[in-house]
C-alpha cells in the first residue's frame, strides 16, 4: 500500500516537473525565432508581418508567469507547421477557472456589443479582447502603461476609428483629458460604455437620442464633478424643462438632444469659433434639414438654456412672475366670489326653511 | 330657426342655434386645447404623465391639440361673422357691451351677498359676470390664438424675432391658457351649472329656459320677452 502510494506521489511530481520542464523550456525554444527583432513574415498580399516577440514586455504584464502555449495552445511542435490561430482568453477567463483569472460578467457583456456581433458576422477588422487589451503587453486597467487604462483609451479606440479620435482630441473632453490630465474629462468608454459598446442607433446604446441626456447628465449635472469645474450644472435642468427637453423625455427621437447642436466628438465650448454652438454656428446648428431650415441668427438672441425662474432669465423671469401672480390673483378672487355666493345662498335657504316652518305651525 | 325670445310652454328660447353651435363647437375645442395642454405644461407631475398616456404620446398630443386649434380658429370666424353680419348677432354683442351699470349691478351684488341687506339688482339678459366672462375669453383666446401660431410655426416666427421673445411667448401661452381654464371651469361652470337653479343646466343645448326662473333671476330680459306684462 505505502509503496504504491510513494510510488503514485513520485511519479505525479516527475510527470509535473517533466511538463513545467518541457513549457519552459517552450518559452526559451519559442524565443530562438520569436527573439530575432528581424523576424518577419510576408503575406500572399505583400504585406509585411513583424514576428518579434519582447520578453520583457511579456515579463512586465499581468501574465508574466504564463509561457506561450498557455494560450497559443494550438502550437503543440516546435517549429510551428501552421499559423497560430488567434488566442481566445476564454481558455483561462472564465467564471471558476483553477487559475484564478479573473472574469466578472461584465466581461460577458462584450458577446451583446456591437463589436462581438461583427465577429460574429466574420468581421475580420472587428475586435477581439486583445485587440484593445494588449497581447503580450496586457496590464491592469490602472495601471497608466495599460491599453485600457483611461487615459490611454482614446488612442485605443482610434487606431480603428481615427476619424472620431481626431474629432474627440481637439474637442474640450479630449484637451482636458490628455493635455491638462484632468481624469473627470471623460474618455470614450465613459460615454459608449467598456464592454458593451452598442451602435447609437441601438436604443439599449447610452449614446442613443433619447438616453443621451440621461448619459451627459451623469457629469454635468453633478456638483462634484463639473461643478469643480466652474461647469453650469443647470444645462440638464433647463434643456429638460425646454420643449427639446420635454419631447425627448417622452421617446421624441426627431427632437435635439444634446449632441444634436453640441456635437458628438467635437463638442467645443461656446467660446470656440469651431464650436457648433458658437454664436455665429447657431444658425447652421439650428437650421439643419430635419431641424429648423432656414434659421437666422435671431436663434441665438436670447439664452438657449433658459430657467423662466431665475433672476438671470432677464424680463423672461419677471413676466412669467407677472402670470404667476396674475394667475394667483384670478383664481383667489374667483373663489372669494364663489364662496361669497354660496354663504349668501345657504342664508337664503335657512331664512326659507325658518319662513315655511313658521307657515307650517 | 325659431328667433330668440320665442315663448312656448312656459318656456322662452334664450339661445338661437347659431348660439348653441358656436358654444358647444368652442367649449368641445376648448376642453380639448386644456386636456392636452395641461399634458404638456404638468408632463412631470402623475397627472400630466396620465394625459400624455391617455393622447397617445408626445406626437399625438400635439397633433390632437392643433387640429382643435384649427376647430377653434374655424368658430371665431363663424362667431365673427355672426356678431358683425347678422341681426341677432348684432344685438346679442350690444347686450354685452359693458356700461356703468355693471359697475353699479357688481356693488349691489356685494352688498346683498356680504350683508343680505338690499336686494339682487334687475338682471338683464348678461349680468357684469357673463361680460367679464364674454369679453375674457375674447382677450384670452386671442393671445391664445396669435402665441399658439407663433409657436406652431416656430421655425418662421424665429427667423423674424428674437428667440427670447419665443421664450416669452411659450409662457404667455401656458400662463394664459390656466387663467381661461380657470374662468371657464371654475367660474362659468360654477354659475351655470352650481349657483343656478339646478346640477347642470341643460339650457346650453336646448336654448330654452322656463320663464318663472327667469323673471326671478333676469327680470329685465324677461320683461323684454314678455313686452313687460305678465303671464303670457
């Protein structure tokens, strides 16, 4: 019994250290090609294929301890016969793994974005995990050298949208995000979301018409994150009350809503002559096809965002107080008139009551 | 059409056809513009969400609200025409001219009600409530009409004034809209239907009226009808 047990335990420890053995030496054998800063490859379409592999860079991320055919399972000789096939992290990122990877349902969420379904459409330009985490370089998202890291995510983002990406750096969020570091600025995955990015044309989508307000009001109808700033926080408020506001409330998506005269990427402030909402863009931003053709520029005499209850509202806020009083005063008058009448009437039949009483005895 | 004044039963005919028509057509569209109005101006209270439900939504609403505007424009003209180029609508309008007796028939009203002192004053057939409502509705249903159009059309009213003047205009037509509410439901409705001789007066549709009602309430109209004598 206790031989075979001996025997069972020795042979398990040579069968592990046999197999880490051979995986290590894997990595080493992997790095005789792999190391060459040269190595390249050359496609059918002449396109060129550099094959270099950074160790440190590899020793650096979160999978430092991992060799290669941890996850380029699919290698099994040395040398490859095959191209590798594109790594899945499911191998190991998934709910209860032994290895401790984390994977929270978050992750999940990727297989309803719109990036997952143009994968699944064989997309070959659409987004894996890695494309945006990094391959052999995938650090904690708070780490700042990592892909996801916020700071870094415009970049991310834009190697495949490079037209949003150059919108979104000029515009006020992307300075003050990358060129003053101020980290409330938001970056793309603020406004379209991290793992379940959706089409703005998915009404499930926070960049979607009628939930684009609700998305902006996050920050800029907070206290503690534009008001920082010296940001009016009342813009939610007053564009909520406007008939804008009011319509979209209630599933209006043909009425504007913030990015509709702000912008999307290129939201500037008002001040910048490139700003869709500079005075001189109004008419333009007003007067859009489906909007208003034909604004002019008494579209923007007087302040859009409006409260009719504050003094700054100028002569707005005092005759919308003059019918506020005007109302009071109808409707108080009335009601004295109404009660007077009513007194005078009970008087009549109590007095009538008495009358026929008296006639009765 | 049988005239205004036409004794029958007991009963005269206070109000013509073109009367009655010209009401109801402007109490319907009016009830209307107020019920979907109000789905706007309160859309965040229960009430104002109960509404916008009930019309079918945000487009509805507005669709519903400017085809009564369309019926309410349509009677004003009908009424314009009525009061300008017949008869009868001349004279019912010179019975609503406000005069000095109103201002004498109201402190006489307050004496009686306050103290019950005095008597009711000689009522003729529009009393200085009927003229404050008349001529209140006039004014009220203009600004009505001429802010609603503004509104309506917003893109060509704001290529031709400021757009803080719109602003304006938006809270002229919802502040004034809750005052004629106000005198309509409340005070018109109180009178006809409350403070007068019976729950809900139905002489708005028939036109007729018993006439021993009214040679207590309108002596004057009733002498008029009866050529001052009694019993007819």
């Amino acid at each position: 019994m206790c031989k075979k047990q001996l025997i069972a335990l020795l042979s398990g420890i040579f069968l592990c250290v046999s197999v880490k053995a051979q995986a290590t030496i894997a990595v080493e054998k992997c790095m005789i090609c792999h190391g060459k800063p040269e190595l390249k490859r050359v496609d059918a379409a002449g396109k060129v294929h550099y094959l270099f592999v950074n160790l440190k860079v590899l020793k650096a991320s979160v999978h430092a301890k991992k060799v290669c055919t941890d996850c380029h399972a699919d290698v099994t000789v040395i040398p490859h016969t095959q191209k590798p096939k594109r790594v899945n992290c499911q191998r190991c990122h998934y709910k209860g793994n032994p290895q401790g990877a984390p994977q929270i349902d978050k992750y999940m969420e990727y297989e309803k974005s719109v990036h997952a379904q143009e994968v699944r459409k064989g997309n070959p330009k659409a987004p894996v995990c890695q494309d945006c985490h990094g391959n052999h370089d995938v650090r904690k998202t708070k780490d700042p050298l990592s892909h996801v890291f916020k700071n870094n995510v415009p970049e991310t983002c834009g190697r495949c949208h490079m037209e949003e990406y150059a919108q979104y750096r000029h515009s006020i969020h992307g300075t003050a995000l990358l060129d003053k570091g101020i980290m409330d600025a938001p970056s793309c995955t603020d406004c379209h979301g991290e793992h379940l990015i959706l089409r703005h044309t998915n009404p499930q989508s926070p960049t979607y018409a009628t939930r684009i307000v609700k998305t902006c009001a996050h920050c800029h109808e907070a206290v503690n994150i534009v008001g920082k700033y010296g940001i009016n926080v009342e813009q939610v408020e007053t564009y909520e009350r406007s008939f804008h506001g009011i319509a979209v409330k209630f599933g209006e998506k043909t009425v504007a809503n913030c990015a509709s005269c702000h912008g999307v990427h290129n939201i500037l402030p008002p001040e910048d002559p490139h700003s869709t909402v500079y005075i001189k863009n109004i008419p333009k931003t007003c007067g859009k096809p489906n909007c208003h053709p034909g604004a002019n520029i008494n579209f923007a005499r007087g302040k859009i965002h409006v409260n009719p209850e504050k003094k700054s509202a100028g002569i707005i806020y005092w005759i919308a107080l003059f019918f506020k009083i005007l109302t009071a005063s109808v409707l108080l008058g009335l009601i004295i008139h109404i009660a007077m009448d009513l007194y005078r009437r009970t008087q009549e039949y109590q007095q009538k009551k008495k009358e026929f009483k008296e006639m009765e005895e | 059409m049988k005239k205004i004044g036409t004794i029958e039963n007991g009963r005269v005919l206070r109000f013509s056809l073109h009367m009655r028509i010209q009401h109801i057509v402007l109490m319907v569209s009016l009830i209307a513009l107020a019920v979907t109005g109000f789905a706007l101006k309160y859309n965040d209270s229960v009430l104002g969400r109960f509404l916008l439900t009930i019309e079918g939504g945000m487009t509805f609403r507005g669709m519903i609200h400017r085809f009564f505007a369309v019926i309410l424009v349509l009677d004003i003209i009908y009424h314009l025409w009525y009061t300008v180029f017949t008869d009868e609508g001349h004279r019912e309008l010179m019975l609503l001219k406000p005069s000095r007796k109103d201002v004498t028939e109201f402190f006489a009203v307050m004496r009686y009600t306050l103290t019950g002192r005095g008597s009711k004053p000689e009522f003729d057939k529009y009393t200085y409530r009927e003229k404050i409502q008349y001529w209140g509705v006039v004014v009220g249903v203009s600004i009505m009409v001429i802010t609603g159009f503004l509104l309506w059309f917003e893109t060509a009213s704001m290529t031709v004034m400021p757009k803080w003047i719109f602003d304006i205009t938006g809270i002229v037509h919802g502040a004034e809209g809750i005052i004629l509410f106000i005198i309509l439901f409340l005070w018109h409705a109180y009178n006809v239907h409350i403070g007068g001789k019976q729950f809900f007066n139905t002489s708005f549709i028939s036109g007729w009226e018993d006439l021993d009602y009214l040679k207590k309430e309108r002596p004057l109209e009733y002498k008029r009808y009866t050529g001052g004598g009694e019993g007819v």
